[in-house]
C-alpha cells in the first residue's frame, strides 16, 4: 500500500543552499521513488506507480509563531513555491497546499490540544533553541502550542511518514503520543506516524562559520542569488581560523568551503577537490584560489535552477492555480478525517 508523506516550510523568505541540502535534495527523491505494479518488474521499463503520496505543506500559520508581520506573507507563499519549482519538485508528483486555507486543521489542533499537558510542550528541545537563537524571552501561546499544530497538519491527511532533520524528530514523537492518546481515549482514528531521516540528510554551516544557515542570521546563499551575489558571499566565507598565510598548512574539516564543495561538486571536477584538498592541508594554495573554485561550482549548479525560476514567474498565475489545486485536494482529506474524529468522539 502507498504510504503517505507530508511535510513542509514556513513561508519566511526565499529558500537557501542549506534548504536544499537539508530537505529539498530528498524531496526530489521521494517523488521519483516507484514501485513496480508486478513483482517480477523492473519500474524503469514496465508499468509502476510512485511509492508515496506525497503533500508540501505551506505553513503560514507556523511563520506567526515567530514573525506576526504579515506585510510580506503572500510574496513569501509565492517564493516558497517558486523555489521549489525551481529545483524540480513536481506538482502532478506532489500535493502543494497552504495551511490557513484548510480549517479543518486548525479544529483539529483545538481538539488534540485537550489531549497535551503543557508541560509536554515545554518540554520539547526546539522550542528553547527557537527562543535562544531569536532572542524571545516568553513565548506565545502559539509558539508553546506549536508542535500540537505541527500534529494537526501531519494527522490531517493521516501521513504515515515525515522527512524531518535529526533536530526535528521530536515533534514526530509527540505526534505520535497524540495520535495515540486519541485513539486510546475515543477509538482508532489516526495512524502512528514515523520519522524519515535520510541517512544522507546534511547541513551546511553559514557563511559566517556558524553551525546552521539560516535566513535570520543573514549568512545564507539563496537559492535565485545571482552569479555577483554569490560570489560576493563565498569571498567574505569563513574559513580556517588557525591558518594565517597561504603556505600555513590548514584544516578541511569543518571548513565551510571545503563542506559546501563536498556537498555541490559533481563527478567531473571530483578529482580538482581531491587535488585541491590535499593541497590545502599542505599549504600549497590559498583561500582565494578555493573560493574561486568554490563559486564555480556554486554557479554551475545554481544556473539551471535560475533559468527555471524566470521561465516559471513569467507565467502569470501559475503558483495560484497550483495552491488552489491543491488546496482542495488537502480540505477534502482533512474533512474526511475530522468527520471520523468527531464520530469518534460522538460531537455533532
């Protein structure tokens, strides 16, 4: 049986490099993954269907949490999806929809919410983290209640799978304490879903040689960054603290430049990096000459995805017709499944 997948992004701006890495390069591959409608087939030549049902989350409402300027809200919904447009993800694969627009997930969240003590919510490690790394020194009620939120998107559709990073599997577990209490308490309704953590999955440091990229840090490389923008960027790097002069001997490991390399350069310029690699360590080449090398690969893997880009924003409503779509494909399973919670529940 097909499982069902959803996930999803917040709706803050254009998508980065480390958005790529860390879940758009698996998206692409969940959507081409197939099986073979007969045993015996090979899903390259005889007839197959995709492996998963997959949904993309716009979760606008998840981008109050933090951000209540709403200013550049419908602009961000736009790019959000261009962005992923862009780099492949296919919307006749995959199901995009936007979270204000389905209210049956909002009701649900109300009702799973009776279901969470609030110290389970405080005590869920991304909420410090968020709080740390934005300076919040209380949180709102829909910061704290965020996960419960994060449970009503995922069990609304009734997903069996959720690709999220190692950092983000504790919402899955609470989740699925969710689910299982529901279904404890008034009857099976919800199916226990399972994090997907790609054993490849990564993350790229920013450029400023912080741990995470990330768009309010400003140390990201955007995905429709022109070709000065990321050179610009890749120059002003970090790099190697401890090395002084070019003929210092220096560190790959942990270089940011050396990470964003291994991530983007292809089988053809693999034996430069190695080259270039054993150089570095050595001290036979500069930083410069790296970072060159670095923002030509960067740019050769970013033009295609910049010629996309304006192909798709010439064609005037496309991303309205895409949500629309998909909108009301997510609202007729939400439906279904609030229909059966409340049956379950015995609510008119």
């Amino acid at each position: 049986m097909k499982k069902r997948i959803l996930t999803g992004d917040r709706p803050t701006g254009k998508l980065h490099l480390g958005h790529y890495v860390g879940s758009l390069k698996n998206r692409l591959r969940l959507q081409d993954e197939y099986i073979p409608l007969r045993p015996s087939d090979s899903a390259d030549v005889f007839p197959h269907e995709r492996k998963y049902e997959i949904y993309l989350l716009v979760a606008d409402l998840h981008a109050l949490t933090t951000k209540t300027d709403t200013s550049n809200l419908k602009q961000n919904i736009k790019d959000l999806v261009l962005d992923q447009l862009s780099v492949g993800i296919d919307p006749a694969k995959v199901t995009f929809c936007v979270q204000s627009q389905i209210p049956e997930d909002q009701e649900l969240a109300i009702i799973f919410s009776m279901l969470v003590p609030k110290p389970r919510l405080e005590r869920v490690p991304t909420l410090k983290e968020v709080m740390r790394d934005l300076k919040i020194e209380t949180a709102s009620l829909g910061l704290l209640a965020y996960p419960v939120l994060q449970a009503a998107d995922i069990l609304m559709v009734r997903a069996n799978l959720v690709p999220v990073g190692k950092d983000q599997t504790s919402h899955v577990e609470l989740t699925r304490e969710i689910a299982q209490k529901f279904n404890s308490t008034y009857g099976k309704v919800f199916p226990l879903p399972e994090a997907l953590v790609p054993e490849e999955i990564g993350t790229l440091p920013g450029i400023d040689g912080k741990q995470k990229m990330s768009k309010s840090l400003d140390n990201a490389i955007f995905l429709s960054d022109n070709e000065s923008a990321v050179r610009e960027k890749v120059m002003k790097m970090y790099t190697d603290p401890t090395r002084i002069h070019p003929t210092d001997p220096g560190h790959v490991e942990d270089n940011p430049v050396f990470i964003y390399l291994e991530a983007f350069t292809t089988s053809k310029d693999e034996k430069q990096l190695a080259e270039y690699r054993e150089k570095y360590k050595k001290g036979e080449i500069g930083d410069i000459e790296v970072k060159e090398f670095l923002v030509k690969t960067l740019n050769e893997f970013l033009s295609p995805i910049r010629i996309r880009r304006q192909e798709l924003e010439k064609q005037s409503g496309l991303v309205d017709e895409i949500l629309d779509e998909g909108n009301k494909k997510a609202s007729a399973e939400a439906q279904n499944t609030l229909k059966l919670a409340k049956e379950a529940m015995k609510l008119p």
